[in-house]
C-alpha cells in the first residue's frame, strides 16, 4: 500500500511529558497550520477506553525519542452485502532505531475536534 504524504512533507506524532496525580505521563501530537492557525492534534491508541497498554506501547515506540514520522496508509473495504466501498486512512507512528529495528504502533484521532483538525491538514 502507498504511503501518503502531505504536499509531500513528512508528518511526525510529537511527544510531550505531563504531571497528572504525582506522576509523569506523555501527551502524543501532530503539530500543523489549518488556515494560517497553528493547530496540536492529540493522538491516541486506537482501543485507548478498553486497551490501556496502548499507550505503553506508544512509550515503547518513542522510547528517548521526542518525535515519530506519522505514516498515513489509504485502505478500502468492499462490503459483501451492499457492494459498497468504505475508504479511509490507518495512521501509524514509526520509528527506527540505531541497529535499523523498526518500532510502530497504531493510531487515531483522540477526539472528534482531532479528527476534524487532522481531516483539515491533510487536505491543506
């Protein structure tokens, strides 16, 4: 499947620490501009209400790393029944590290503002 990219500039999920309760976790984002506006799209794991060893694994991809490329990988399904084609977009975060070992794990939107947002800069 091809990879896709915007205006053929690589994208990359951020990570940023937070203090929550005593402890430190990390908020993962794409920074990007919709209509000249600086906009931070929160990312999640794809189960993050019922998995929540997602974001272990999101740690586990970034390990010391403060940035990952965003890979943007186009899908379509047929429905059997209707004939219908649904098409849309898998994000996966990628990394590689020194030995060459890649590290990914999938993602979305955190919410439905995200979605909106991430919609609007692919299609800037």
């Amino acid at each position: 499947m091809e990879e896709k990219k915007i205006n053929d500039k690589q994208l990359y999920v951020h990570k940023e620490p937070f203090e929550y309760n005593g402890k430190i976790y990390n908020r993962y984002f794409i920074k990007g501009v919709v209509r000249g506006r600086e906009v931070k799209i929160d990312i999640a794991p794809p189960n993050k209400d019922t998995d929540m060893g997602g974001y272990t694994v999101l740690d586990i991809v970034f390990g010391e790393l403060d940035r990952a490329e965003l890979i943007i990988e186009p899908y379509e399904i047929k429905d059997e029944k209707t004939h219908r084609v649904i098409a849309g977009n898998r994000f996966i975060v990628r990394t590689v590290d020194e030995d060459g070992k890649t590290y990914e794990c999938a993602v979305k939107p955190a919410r439905t503002s995200d979605k909106s947002l991430l919609q609007m800069l692919l299609s800037e």
